[in-house]
C-alpha cells in the first residue's frame, strides 16, 4: 500500500481486527493512529501493534488520511460533532463501519464535500476470514477506493455493492451471518447429543463439517447445489435428512434475512431521530 496515514475513531473489536490485518500486512505501526476516551482499549493497541494512540479529537490530518469510524452507531453524532472541523478542514477520505448508518446521514453530519465510503465487516475479520461490504458515495476517486480496498482485503474477502440500499441485506447476511452458522452448530451439536453422543465429540464433529464443507465448496468451482447433489444418493441417509431441512430451511432463511434487515432498517431510523 502508498504511504497512508490511517486514523482511528474507536479503538474497540473491530479497530483491533482491522489494525491486526494492516500490521500483518506490513503497514508500519507509525502510521496508525488511535483515537478513544479512555486508555483500556487503545492502549493495548499501542502496545501490540506500535500504533499510535490519542484521547481526544485530531486537530488537523496529513494530506491524504484516511479516518476509519468504529465507535458505536449511536454515537456517531455527538462524535462527529467532535471531529467535523478537522475532517472538513483537509482531504481526508472518511471510512464508516458503523451499522446501519446511511452516507446520507453522515453527510448530514459532515457535509456533501466529504469522501464516504460505508464498509460492513464481521467477526471472522478477527482471524483474517472476514467478509467485508463496501459501498462508495459517487466523489469517492479510483485510488480511494483502492486505498479501501486494501485495508479490509487483510482481514478477508472484500465485496462492492453499486446500490446502498443493498447494504442492509449484505449486513443481515454476512454481518449477522456468523450467528446464524453458530446457532447452526449449537442445533446439530444438541440433535446428536440427543440421540447419545457425547457433548465433546458432538460439538467437535459439528465444527470439522462445517468448517470442511466450506472450504471444499470455497475450493470447487461446484456450486453448493451442484456438490450437494454429488454426496445425495437416492433413498440414502443424506436424502433422508434433506428432505426434512428441505421442508423448513429456505422460507426460514428468506425470514431471518428480512427480519435482520428490517431491523437495520429501524435502527437507522432511530439514530436519525436522535440525531
Ligand atoms: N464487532 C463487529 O463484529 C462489527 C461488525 C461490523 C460492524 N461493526 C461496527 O464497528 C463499530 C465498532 O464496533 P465494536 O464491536 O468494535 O465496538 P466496541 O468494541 O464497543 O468499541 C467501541 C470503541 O469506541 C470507542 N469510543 C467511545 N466513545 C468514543 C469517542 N467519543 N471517540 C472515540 N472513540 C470512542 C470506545 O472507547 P474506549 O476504548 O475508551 O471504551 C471503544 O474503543 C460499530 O459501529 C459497529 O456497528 C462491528
């Protein structure tokens, strides 16, 4: 990556997934800046990583910053109340991870000037097996969007959407989406014990065919049905229990889905309200 000058607001969870994944890819630590109230969180940071760590707002950015969010949602207003003079004042490119807060909204908050782009990454990003949504407002340059790019390409896979309202679904797919899967596995985990498996080995076979049928659909260039169908003999074990998954999986998948985004939906709703 060019050199970058790479600013944090909020040093929780996501600011350490992400600082993790530049650090593993050689971004120097004197580059990073953390900001947070209180020392708990950004300390650590700066002491693991050789990150630079600030208490309150920046009063001014080098050329070309780029000011990555992840304070809560919530907070948004009150915070950038804090820091639109300083991101108004240079050419920063202003990166939210928030949830559920529209470019809109933040250019409400901001101004129009302001470069946005929204990104949605999940909790695999911890481990570098993150799937990340990024959406980028019209004024946001090619290199920018690069420059993003490859920021949340070193915690996992990276994926642009044109249509921001499309954002809302990518968020109750992937970035709920890691909660589905482990209540997918507490389910089988709890199915088997109750046929008399022991709780360890249960959860311990759950796990390795969940973690191994996703990385054989990753490696094949099959797709879910198609490998599906591979292992499904007629009138076998598999068919057997497909046809009761069958019965009940997609209208509850297609349910969970608008549930969650609905939900996004409101909670945007809500921080307009009390912005
Ligand atoms: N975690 C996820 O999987 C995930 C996934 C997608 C998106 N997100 C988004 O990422 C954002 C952060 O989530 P998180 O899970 O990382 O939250 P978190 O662990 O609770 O961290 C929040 C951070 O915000 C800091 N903060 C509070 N007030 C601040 C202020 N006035 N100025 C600067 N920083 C302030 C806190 O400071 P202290 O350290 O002093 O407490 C803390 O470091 C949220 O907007 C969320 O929607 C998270």
């Amino acid at each position: 990556m060019t050199e970058q000058h790479i600013v944090f607001i909020g040093a929780g969870n996501m600011a350490r997934a992400l600082i993790s994944g530049m650090r593993q890819r050689d971004i120097p630590g004197e580059s990073i800046q953390v900001h947070a109230p209180s020392t708990l969180h950004r300390g650590a940071l700066a002491e693991e990583f050789g990150v630079r760590s600030r208490p309150a707002q920046a009063e001014k950015l080098p050329e070309n910053s780029v000011v990555i969010y992840a304070a809560k949602p919530k907070q948004m207003p009150a915070i950038l109340q804090e820091w639109g003079d300083t991101l108004r004042s240079g050419s920063a490119l202003f990166v939210s991870v928030a949830a559920g807060v529209s470019s809109t909204q933040i250019t409400a908050l901001l101004g129009e000037e302001i470069s946005v782009v929204r990104a949605m990454p999940n909790t695999p990003s911890q481990i570098g097996a993150g799937a990340t949504t990024l959406f980028a407002r019209a004024n946001v340059g090619a290199s920018q969007c690069d420059t993003v790019q490859q920021i949340f390409s070193g915690v996992g896979k990276v994926f642009w959407l044109h249509d921001e309202a499309l954002m809302d679904t990518a968020t109750a797919l992937a970035g709920s989406g890691p909660a589905y899967v482990l209540l997918f596995l507490e389910a089988l985990e709890d199915a088997a014990v109750l046929q008399g498996l022991d709780r360890i080995t249960a959860r311990a076979l759950a796990l390795q065919t969940v973690l191994g049928t996703a990385q054989m659909a990753a490696a094949s260039p099959a797709s879910p049905s198609e490998l599906r169908h591979q292992v499904t003999s007629p009138g076998g074990t598999t068919a057997a229990g497909l046809a009761v998954w069958e019965e009940q999986l997609r209208p509850l998948a297609q349910r969970a889905l608008a549930a969650a985004a609905e939900r996004g939906r409101a909670l945007s709703q809500l921080l307009k309200k009390d912005a």
